[in-house]
C-alpha cells in the first residue's frame, strides 16, 4: 500500500537531484512560461487544459518532499483558486474548460496537496467531484483523451474509497470502467507488432484507432486493467497488465525499460525516439501497479526508468528536456528524422522542442518515484520497494512511529545500509525486495547473516530498537542484453552504460521564443569523435576487458564531464569537470560502414561483425549520464577476443 506524500523523503544524492529539479525548470516555469504564467487554473485568462494540472502533479510532491516554503507557496497560489472553482454540482476548474480530461489530473493534485497538508476544502472538492461524476451521464467517448484516458481517474476514486468506505464511489468507477475504452481487450489482442509499425499500417492521427498507438495513452493505460483488479478480482484484469508489458517489450522495447514512441508506437530501433511524457507516466503506473500486486518486476522496471530513462533525456541541472530520447543517440540537432508524427527539433534539449505536453509533464518523475520507494505490507510493516538515499518515518505495528534511515549511493554502489530509530522497542517486519537482475543478496543484521538466491523478497521480523541496522551488499556483475540486430546492451545493477562520446554543446534558438529566462537555452549537441564502435565481448567471462571505477557523485548526480551546467551564481553556464558517476573502461573497433541515416545512427549492423581496424580504448557512462550515446553496440566477432582483449 502506498504512503502518504511527505512520508518518505529524499536524502544523499537523491536529495541533491530534487533541489536541482527545483533549481531548474521545475521551479521556475510559471514564472515565465505564458501557459502558465496566464493559466486559467491559477485564475488567470490563458490556457484552460491539461498544463496547469500537469505542472502541479509535479510541482506539489516536489515542495512538500523537499519541504521548500517557496515552493509550497507556489503550489498554494495556484490550489486556493483550484479549490474555490468548486461549484454546486461538484464540477470545478476553469469556467471554459468543459472537458473531464484535465480534471482526471487535478484530481491527482488534490490527493496528494491533502496527503501533505490535511486540508479538508481539497478533499471535500474530490467527494464533491465524484458524486457530480456519479449522477452524470457516462460522458468517456473513444475518440477523445477524456474517454481514452478516463480509468486515471480511478486512481483518485479508489483513494477516495479507502478513506471513506462509501460504495457509490465504486459504482462510479464501475460505470467509468464500462463506459470508456477497454484496454484490457486491447492488451489481449494488441494489434501494434513490430511490422505495423514499420510497414506505418498504424494510423497516425488522433481517431479512435490512432489513439489506441499514440505512446503516453499506453504508458497510462498499462495500469487501468491493474486499477479496476481491485474491485473485480478478475485475473483477466491482472493478466492484460503483464501482457502489455511483455507485447511493448517484444515489439517496441528500448533500452532503460522504456518502449518507442515517437509519438506513435514506433517500434525496436534504437534510433527511434520516446517521448518524455511516456516515461514519467510509465513511471507513475508501475508504481500504481506495484501497490495492488506486488511484484518484483514491476519494481525492476520503474528503477530502469527512474535511473535511465528519466535522466537521461533532461540536462543535469533540468533547465532542458528533450521531447524524445533515444538509445543511440549521436547527433542532438534539428533535422528531419525517422519519427512517426514528431517534429524536427524533438530531440533538442530545450524549453519545447516539439508540443508542449512534456514541458508542463515532466516535473512528476522524480517526487512520485521517491514517493513509492517505501510502502506499507499488510502484516503493518514497511517494504522497501525501490533503493535509494532515502528517509521513511511511518506507523507501524499496532500504531508505533518509527523512522528508517536508508544510506546508499545506490544505483552506482551496491552497499545499502538502513537504520532505524524509534522511541520504545516495536515489533513489525520489515520486507527487503531482492532485485531480479542480483544473482544473490547478503544481509546482516544484529548477529545474523543471510544470503538470499533466487527469491523476490526477504521479510526480517524481529522487535527493532533504536540504532539497529541493516545492511544488504547486492553485487553488480556485468550483464549483456542482447537488442535490435544482435547488438547488446551493458548493465551494472539497474544502469544501463552508454558510450561516453566527446561532445560540444550548441546553444540555438528554435522555432519560438524561448524567453531567455535565467538558465533556459536550447541545445544542440554534436559529436566530436567517432561514435560507431562496436564492443568486444567474451560472454563467457564477462569481466574479461573490462574495468570499472566508481567516483565522487557530484552536486548534479548525472553529470559527466563537458556537459553545461547553469550557475546561478554567476547567471551563466559553466562546463562540468565533474566524471560520471561510474565509468567503465574497455576495448571496441571502429565499423567505418555504420554511419547516419537522416542524422541519426543507423540501425547497428548485424552482429556479430568482422572486424576492420584495430581496438582502442573505449569508454563507458551510465545511459543517464551521456547526453550523446551509443547504447545498443554492435558485437565484434569472437574469435578475435585472444588477440585484442589483454
């Protein structure tokens, strides 16, 4: 079960990635941004939709885990007016908005302003609102985003039922459920392989068929089967979930947990994009789904997200995001690319470099991951469900406060070390979730030590006093996943490595009028070495060639040298001496013939490849950390390996 918001806060290097979000974009866009700026929600006269409550899905979790007063006072000028909307039939927001879509959202801002604040005007706006939902006729057609997106809110609804027990909030949510698109059909048959995606047989357009490939609707969707499992219990509900997750995976996955959307699904390459809406809402639904059902992969995948994906298509300091990302990603620039339906420019790091949906989106990620990173058990325990710097303080037992104490600098150390301080001995378990990807686990606690192989989870149940602790040492090998033409992948714990390609920043200014305020600038990046190597690899001894060195994380946690950093300091931009994290040193080969094709890489040759020149030297980042990338490489042939890897 999910804890309320201000229960588990940041801390370490997690913390200092927050107050660089907050230094960044996500702090400072309504001050400038017009959409914001002027928003109708805020009680202004300008937009009226989804980018206000988009903002505050971010903005709220933000303020309240990094308990900033500025920021919590940004977030009440903007829920006052929210919450004075609310009218007698219990619908609320601006008065031109007569759609429920962004409504869905801003149920979700007032969930999580009342988990911090207590404040009973937001929760009396949410009642208001689903009883208006309940006595309205079903209003959730196929063919617009309030029907196609119309189970999100259920997230809110169910919230509501477990704070007060009344049945009509279900019955709401079953006549949602009935009366909008059935995903879990969809997810049964889905109908957007591979081929349909190459052969463009999916439509890209906004109809009721296009909608069902557009790449947010998915990373949403994949919960709402899940979601509606609570009142059913229908297994059919929980099997379309992992279904989903299998076909996005079989047909459209990339690197870092994600799948392709440019903006339609758009299948393996590794030179198509996703688009950064799709990943914190990906985010946001595996942790949903994690609280009904428990399951280990479920957690695996959001920790791929969260520490690739996410970082991986913002600046270190968050003042520029990217619209789509992509695994090898060697030219940051506007041009005419192989995307599905984007614009030019959707891989610039900018303010908006294509719609502006990511621009008002994005500020969720990091808040609501560190929100799930604990969670209650049934048996009145806490569980550790993704790792992290972090620190819980919650009831547990019969009612007893106790406070956890996670230090780590995982994912980039595999020491996690929790502490646990309490007034008086208590008794609860506490339930240690074993990573998929770790061959074994060793545990010490008191006078105790375990190793754990094979299974998804650990429960230690003792009577816990204050100074008692645990420490888990989760060992990192090496891992190779193979990708798109058998090219492989690099992991080390939950990190996905990319090549770590010299680069030279850019600063453009595209096609609007990005306001020049503070650190906002929008950039091209360019190569300025070789990017086309392919990796020596002996599967057999996987550590053969390869050598690891971790260093200091820094201020901006994925940063690596020669990125821009903003100085707010100075009022200009500085260029990093900070190493990455983790840089991983082995041996590759030039591939002369892989080259651009319409200024992307080409997809990699098929592996493996005879090789024409001599190895060198390469060098390996986390995917978050490297703005420039080759993260599918293709494979040197093996019968080379004695005489090149030394």
């Amino acid at each position: 079960m999910k804890l309320p918001l201000g229960t588990v806060k940041p801390s370490g290097w997690l913390k200092s990635q927050l107050e660089a979000q907050a230094s960044g974009l996500s702090g400072n866009i309504d001050d400038f941004w017009p959409d914001l700026v002027n928003s109708s929600w805020r009680g202004g006269d300008g937009e009226a939709w989804e980018r206000g409550p988009y903002f505050l899905d971010g903005l709220v979790p933000l303020a309240y885990l990094l308990d900033d007063y500025q920021l919590k006072e940004k977030a009440n000028r903007w829920i006052q007016p929210i919450i004075a909307s609310s009218s007698d039939s219990g619908w609320y927001g601006p008065v031109k908005n007569k759609d429920r879509w962004p409504i869905a959202v801003a149920n979700k801002v007032l969930t999580q302003y009342f988990e911090a604040t207590g404040d009973t005007n937001a929760f009396n706006v949410l009642i208001n609102y689903f009883r208006y939902l309940h006595e309205s006729p079903p209003d959730w057609p196929n063919k617009d985003w309030r029907g196609v997106r119309a189970m999100e809110n259920a997230v809110t609804g169910y919230w509501l039922y477990r704070m007060t027990g009344e049945k009509w909030i279900l019955e709401t949510i079953e006549s949602i459920h009935k009366n909008s698109s059935d995903w879990t059909s969809y997810y049964e048959k889905f109908p957007w392989d591979s081929a349909a995606s190459a052969d463009r047989k999916i439509p890209l357009d906004w109809g009721p068929v296009g909608l069902t490939a557009h790449v947010v609707n998915n990373a949403m969707a994949i919960k709402y089967p899940g979601l509606y499992y609570q009142q059913s219990i229908n297994e059919r509900h929980r099997n379309a979930v992992f279904a989903g997750i299998e076909k996005y995976d079989a047909h459209h996955g990339q690197a870092g947990g994600r799948f392709s959307g440019d903006e339609h699904l758009s299948g393996k390459s590794p030179s198509q994009g996703t688009e950064l809406c799709s990943v914190v809402e990906y985010m946001f639904s595996l942790g949903e789904l994690y609280a009904i059902f428990g399951e280990n992969s479920l957690a695996d995948r959001l920790e791929l997200l969260t520490y690739n994906a996410l970082p991986g298509t913002t600046t270190p300091d968050m003042w520029a995001h990217q619209y789509d990302q992509q695994s090898n990603q060697v030219l940051v620039s506007g041009a005419k690319r192989d995307w599905s339906t984007n614009g030019d420019y959707s891989n610039i790091y900018g303010l908006m470099p294509n719609f502006a949906c990511c621009l008002a989106n994005m500020h969720q990620g990091w808040p609501k991951f560190i929100e799930t990173m604990w969670m209650a058990t049934n048996e009145n325990g806490l569980a550790a469900v993704s790792y992290g710097p972090s620190v819980v303080k919650a009831k547990v037992g019969k009612g007893r406060e106790v406070t956890i104490t996670e230090e780590t600098d995982y994912p980039f150390n595999d020491l996690i070390t929790l502490t646990i301080s309490t007034e008086n001995p208590v008794k609860f378990p506490i339930e240690l979730r074993i990573p998929g990807w770790a061959d074994s686990v060793e545990i010490r606690y008191g006078k105790k030590t375990i190793t754990v192989k094979g299974k998804p989870s650990v429960t230690l149940t003792e009577k816990w006093k204050s100074g008692d602790q645990i420490t888990m040492q989760i060992p990192m090998k090496l891992r190779f996943e193979k990708r798109y033409n058998n090219a492989v992948s690099v992991l080390r714990g939950p990190l996905y490595f990319s090549l770590r390609i010299d680069k030279e920043y850019k600063s453009v200014k595209i096609n609007y009028d990005n306001f020049g305020y503070k650190g906002s600038v929008d950039w091209e990046i360019s190569p300025k070495k070789p990017w086309n190597y392919g990796l020596m690899i002996d599967t057999g001894n996987t550590m053969r060639g390869f050598r690891v060195t971790e260093n200091e994380i820094g201020k901006f946690p994925f940063s690596d040298k020669g990125d821009m950093i903003w100085s707010a300091d100075s009022g200009k931009y500085i260029v990093s001496q900070q190493n990455a994290p983790i840089i991983i040193r082995s041996r590759g080969i030039k591939i002369p013939a892989w080259t651009l094709k319409n200024y992307s890489a080409d997809v990699p040759p098929l592996s493996p490849v005879a090789p024409e020149g001599d190895p060198e030297t390469i060098e390996l980042v986390p995917y978050g950390c490297a703005r420039l990338r080759i993260t599918e490489f293709p494979v040197m042939d093996i019968t080379l390996m004695e005489e090149v890897i030394k």
